[in-house]
C-alpha cells in the first residue's frame, strides 16, 4: 500500500485491515475478492495499474455482490466508462 494512501486512511479515523497484491498480468481477483468479503470492511481503497485491471476487478466485485464504495487513485473517466454505470456505482476518488 502506497504511505500516503494508510496515512490518509488513519488521518480520517479508519483502519487498514488487510493488504493484497495481483501480479501485474493476473486477470482473476476471486482469492482477494473472497478475503475482503471475509474481513467485510466498511470502504476499501484500491489501486491497481490502471486501465483493463481496473475494468475486471470491479465487474468481478459487482458480480461477486460486493458493492461497498471504495476509492481507486487509478480510475479516469475513460475506464470508468468501461466498466459500465452499475459497475462504478459506490466509486469515489478519495481528496488529494
């Protein structure tokens, strides 16, 4: 987890629970996903290469029935568009 994101996350109060990684050509989220329903925090902060990986994550998280907002630092408006309007429900870009 990047410093300034779990700074953030305890400058506001919350806690980090849990840290996964993909390797950067992985495609099948399913372990880390079947982990944060596991742990069931309130939000989570993602932050992936950006692009495709962001479009297979949250569809494999909506379609896994996870729908908790989370924050992703690496979310344009051209890969949202991508995932589609129920897809980017519940995704917020922390302040900066």
């Amino acid at each position: 987890m990047l410093s300034f994101t779990k700074a953030y996350i305890e400058k506001t109060g919350g806690k980090v629970v849990g840290e996964e990684y993909l390797p950067m050509d992985g495609s099948d989220w399913t372990p880390i996903i079947s982990k944060l329903r596991h742990q069931a925090p309130m939000r989570s902060s993602r932050s992936t290469a950006g692009g495709a990986p962001n479009v297979t994550l949250t569809k494999q998280l909506r379609a896994a029935g996870v729908s908790l907002p989370y924050g992703n630092l690496a979310v344009d408006e051209g890969t949202a568009k991508s995932m589609g309007g129920d897809a980017t429900a519940s995704i917020y870009r922390p302040p900066t």
